[in-house]
C-alpha cells in the first residue's frame, strides 16, 4: 500500500509512536516560526528551559500582529523578541518585512520538510509542499529546543481538483467551497490533500491560499504536491535549490475523497459569523456594504494584489466605502511600487496599510457600528474586527474589488474578461529586514531587553484528588479562542501580561465571566462540540489557568487548543453523552470524585451535580505522557520533572 503526501513527510520525522490512525506520534521538527503576539510566551518559555541556542535547522522569530504602537507594550515585546532571537539563535523578521506566512512561504519553507508555528495559519507553507502545522507556543520552544512534537495520527482526506478556475474566480472560492462542503469541524483529526489534474493550474501563492484556510476546516494541516509549479516559484524567489519533488503514491489510500470542478466554482462568500456559513456571491448582490479590507496571511501575494490593482485601474472607490489594503510582505509591496500597480491602488482611493496582519485582527480599521465589511480574510468570529455588531463577510479579492467600487456587493463574474495578470519571472529578492543571529561565540554578549508589561506565566497545580467546585460557565458549540481570550488593538498589547488580559477573558461571551470566577477562587468550564476552534493562541489556556479553570468538559475539543489546555494543567474531558449537557447549568456546584485518580490512569470520571444529583460520566482521552503532564501540573512542571 503506498503512502499520501503527509504519510510520507511524517514517515521520515517520526521520532516515536506508530503511523496508525488516532494513535500519539511524535515528530522530530525542521523548522518554527513565531508571531510577535504568541512569541513574547514562546521565547519567556524557551528561556525557562534554558537552552542556550536552537536546536532546529532554521527557526524565525516575526514581527506582524501587534504593529500598532499605541503604548509601549508592543515596542517593548518587539525588542524582547530581537534581543533573545539574536541569542539563542533565531533569525529575526522585523517589523515591516510583512506577515510571516507569506514571507516564510517566500524565503524559507522547504517542500518536504517539517514546520510548526505559533500560530493557527502555519499551514500555509502546506502550498509548498511543507507539513506546517500550527502549534501553541510552548510547543514550539519545546521544538526549538529540539524536543519532539506530539500530534495525533490523523486521517486521510483527499480533495481532487478538476478543470480549471474561470475569469474572475479565485483561489479563495476553492477554499469557501470545501468549507461549505466540510464545515470548520470537517478537517478536525485529519490532513487535507489535494491532487487531481486541476492542482498544475494553480500557482504556489494560490495553493496556499488554499492550505492557509484549512485552519478554518479544523485540519492538522493541508498540503499540496511539490511539483513542477513549486519549482518554478522557487526558481523566481532563488531558492531553486530547495526544491525537491513530493508526490503522494499512485496506490495511496485516503479515508475520506471528495471532488471539486474548478471550472463550476462561482464566487462565493462566508457570511457572519463563521467562515463555513457560505453562500454564493449571487445571492447576496446588492446589499449596501461600509468598508473592504484586502489582505492578510490569506490573500496578500503579488498575484492577489495585481489582480486588485488592475481591477481599480482607473476607478474611484464608492464613496461610501471605505478600502484598506495590506500587502502580505515587503517583497510584493516593493514589487508593486516597483511596476506602478501600487499607483494605481492609491489613485483608486484605497488606503494602503502596512504589510501586516492589520484589521484581521482587529489591529485598527474596525468597521461603523452595524457595518457590513467585505474581507478576503480567513476569520469572521463575532467581535474579531473590533466592532461587535459588525457583519463582517470573507470574500475572495475579485469580489471585494469589485464590490469597494459600486458600494454594493457584487458578483465579479458579471464584469466580463478578468485583466489577465503576469506575474514577474523573477521576484524582487532583498532580505535585509531579517536579521541574522550572533554567532555562538557573540552569544553571550547579546543583552535580553525586558520591558515593564512582560509579567510572570502562570504555573498550574497538580489537580486535588477530589474536586469539588462551581460551573463558572456554559458556553454553546463552536466557541473560537476569539471567544475564550479576544484580540483587537486594546487587548493584544497585553499578551505578555496575563494578570491584565484575564479582565477581558470571555467577555465577548458574558462580560461578569473575569470578576465571577475569581469570586469563585476558579472552576469548570462547559462548552459544546468544537470546544476552542480558531486560533493558536495559548492565552486562550494560560488566562483561564489564572483565574483558577481546573478542568474544561465540552462535547468535544479543536486540537491545538486541547494541546494548549493539557500543557497549561487544565484538564479536558468530553461528555460520555453528548445529551447530558442540558443536566448541567452555570452556577451549579459540582464535584468529580477522585479527579486526581482519574487523570492519573481513568478513562472515565462521573461529575455530580450536587443540587439535582445527576451523576454525569465524563471521557479522559489521555496519552500517558499527557497524564503526568496534567499530574505535574502542566508541561513546564512535566519538562523541569524530566531533568
Ligand atoms: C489569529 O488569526 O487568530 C491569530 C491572531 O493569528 C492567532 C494567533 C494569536 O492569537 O496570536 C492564530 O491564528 O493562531
Ligand atoms: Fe495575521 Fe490574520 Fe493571518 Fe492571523 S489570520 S496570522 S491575524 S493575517
């Protein structure tokens, strides 16, 4: 039988575990990458294990989220990470030098190679080729260190592409169509492959357009073969000598197979507020539209950004709307100023935005109160753009130019002949803003720069043998990390300040949540399927930790925050019987007899809801390693446990 692309990259970096369907593996980790809003964590955590320098064959440390210097605090955190990158040996992505998928897709991710991140979108580089996963950030030292990475073996899926896109469809209603097709809990426990005849007829930075928003399927990852298409992009970026080629096996068995026709997709777009609610752009023409926001780790390349360009050529943005534009990386911005598209951008009336995450993540650029907003963004979670009632709709670049100028959303397959676009040969190569680090022996001289906002992390406990508390809360289904732990402009600034962030946690949910649970000395949380789907962002597990949450019990969990809870020493458990989470109200006190023994070898534990007596049976699904982790009180008591 032979191997799928992901068998065959995991085949070649399993450190231990076997390649059997549900069972632990550990990967041995080629490469990582961080975020300024995840790494300040990251890089205090790396410090803990004191390594002196990275183990891995190329670990970058970006500077993309937290770019809008209102304080101090994101300066600060900027200059923490340049001063422990340069130490430890990290190559440093400054700020300016653009989002660090696209960049990283640019000049460092590798076909057939290992890469984890920080952040939820590492799977971008899946469109090289590359098995990019998003990790939380303690994960991420722990592989900087060289420790393996742990996941689950997931399943099979694979997309078959047929025939080709038709003018004005893009990369992006691929991606719309699978989630329409799958949901955001469709990827959960698997690897999206895509083959088939259609994959030659898209570019590297279509591919990842396509592999970035697998995050929103709930995937471990998407990946891409590494073909001739691969080398060619390659080829224009210099690093034609890091192209090798990675096929899935003719013979190759997938678990799940679903086909799309290229040539049959039309425009589509997710409507609020979850990128699976899809409908096609037809059937929402006309309606009056605020602002349109073009860019993000998604759709920010040369080809997105020259399509947009020409699309404006000439034309004068509606008055009514408001368009920002962030291209994805220094090196398209330069390009653009280079050939004169980004002329053609500013004459439209666009304001153009660094090349930064921006108002994908609420950094600036909220919409009007109630105003619609067109994104060709990956996350349209309630309140992410800062503006709680906004509807906010993702739509690939095609629609949201053609919608910025008639004011109205509009079906861009209407306006004839797409402008055809050619891409240059070879692209504009200029790493100065990546700062290399001091070499081993210069090491030591490098001074790591603290600022003020950087706060102790919370350590947990190891759990009582009883426990004995109050439901702090009850959530419903699909409860994103945006929920858990928000972002935005106010509160990103305080990523490494958990006491300061904990007076925002699941406020968009219930605004006392911060002020309850600390009155309550902490508790349980309960929550429906999907429990922590979004981002990476272990703030979402380390805020909770602090205002005293012992144990999540949702009807089930988002892998990488399943990952992040057991690391922090919270422990996950899912409801033996989906129906049994009507039994349970907020407020109830509750107890879990022998909570202790039960993480320690149980497959089962039964909460008690004291009022009624309702004894509900509650699933550990647990690796042993994940046991004394919990019992340890978390990975960092587990890994100081292991010296
Ligand atoms: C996001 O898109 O939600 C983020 C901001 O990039 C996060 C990381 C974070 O919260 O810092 C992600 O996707 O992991
Ligand atoms: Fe940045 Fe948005 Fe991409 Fe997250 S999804 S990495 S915030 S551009």
């Amino acid at each position: 039988m032979g191997y799928t692309i992901a068998q065959k990259i995991i085949k070649n970096h399993l450190v231990c575990g076997e390649m059997v369907k549900g069972e632990e593996i550990g990967l041995r980790i080629d490469q990582t990458l961080t975020q300024d809003a995840t790494g300040t964590m990251a890089y205090l955590q790396f410090e803990a294990m004191g390594i002196d320098r990275v183990k891995t064959e190329l670990s970058v440390a970006y500077i993309d989220h937290n770019t809008l210097q209102a304080g101090f605090e994101n300066a600060d955190d900027h200059r923490y990470i340049q001063t422990v990158a340069k130490k430890h040996g990290l190559r440093f992505s400054r700020p300016g030098n653009g989002i660090c998928h696209q960049v990283h897709l640019e000049r460092f991710a590798v076909p057939g190679k290992t890469l984890i991140g920080s952040d939820s979108h590492t799977p971008t580089a899946g469109g090289i080729g590359m098995l990019a996963m998003g990790a939380g950030g303690l994960d991420v030292a722990v592989a900087m260190g060289g420790g393996t990475y742990y996941i689950t073996m997931p399943k099979m899926i694979k997309i078959n592409l047929v025939g080709k896109l038709s003018s004005y469809v893009g990369a992006k209603d691929v991606i719309l169509e699978v989630l329409r097709m799958l949901s955001v809990k469709g990827g959960v426990g698997a690897i999206v492959e895509y083959g088939g005849e259609g994959v030659k007829t898209l570019s590297v930075p279509q591919r990842a357009t396509i592999t970035n928003m697998g995050a929103e399927l709930g995937a471990t990852t998407s990946i891409f073969p590494a073909d001739e298409v691969t080398k060619a992009f390659l080829k224009a970026e210099c690093r034609e000598q890091d192209f090798t080629p990675v096929y899935a096996d003719e013979d190759a068995v997938y678990d799940e197979e679903y086909t799309v026709d290229l040539s049959k997709l039309q425009p589509l777009a997710a409507c609020p507020h979850s990128p699976d609610n899809v409908k096609p752009v037809a059937e929402l023409v006309g309606t009056k539209i605020n602002q349109v926001c073009i860019g993000s780790c998604t759709n920010s390349s040369m080809l997105d950004m020259l399509t947009v360009a020409a699309m404006l050529k000439g034309k004068t943005v509606h008055p009514d709307v408001s368009l920002s534009i962030s291209p994805g990386s220094k090196q398209v911005y330069n390009m653009l100023a280079e050939c004169g598209a980004l002329a053609d951008l500013i004459a439209a009336g666009a304001r153009i935005l660094e090349c930064a995450c921006g108002p994908c993540i609420g950094m600036g650029f909220s919409p009007q109160s109630a105003g619609v907003s067109l994104r060709t963004f990956n996350r349209n979670f309630l309140a992410r753009s800062g503006t709680k009632d906004a509807q906010v709709y993702l739509v690939s670049p095609e629609t949201a130019a053609a919608s910025a100028v008639t004011g109205v959303f509009t079906d861009p397959t209407t306006l004839g002949k797409a402008p055809k676009i050619k891409l240059p040969k070879k692209f504009m190569i200029n790493d100065n803003l990546v700062e290399l680090p001091a070499s081993v022996e210069d090491a030591d001289k490098v001074v790591v720069e603290r600022g003020p906002n950087i706060k102790p992390i919370p350590v947990g406990q190891a759990p009582a043998e009883d426990l004995i508390c109050k439901l702090i809360l009850k959530v419903g289904d699909n409860i994103t990390t945006d929920h858990i732990m928000p972002a935005g402009a106010k509160i990103l600034p305080y990523r490494s300040n958990v006491p300061k962030l904990s007076e925002f946690c699941f406020t968009v949910c219930d605004k006392d949540f911060p002020e309850r649970a600390k009155a309550e000395g902490g508790g349980v949380i309960l929550g429906g399927v999907n429990y922590g789907q979004g981002s990476s962002r272990e703030h979402a597990a380390l805020v909770p930790l602090y205002l005293g949450v012992k144990a999540v019990v949702a009807k089930s969990f988002a892998r990488i925050h399943v990952a992040n809870l057991i690391n922090f020493g919270i422990v996950p458990m899912t409801l033996e019987n989906p129906d049994d989470y009507d039994k349970i109200s907020q407020d109830d006190e509750i107890e879990i007899k022998g909570f202790a023994s039960a993480v320690a070898g149980a497959d089962q534990a039964i909460l008690v809801v004291k009022k009624t007596g309702v004894e509900v049976p509650l699933k550990l699904s647990l690796t042993a390693r994940q046991r004394e982790m919990l019992l340890a009180g978390g990975c960092l008591n587990y890994t100081k446990l292991q010296k």
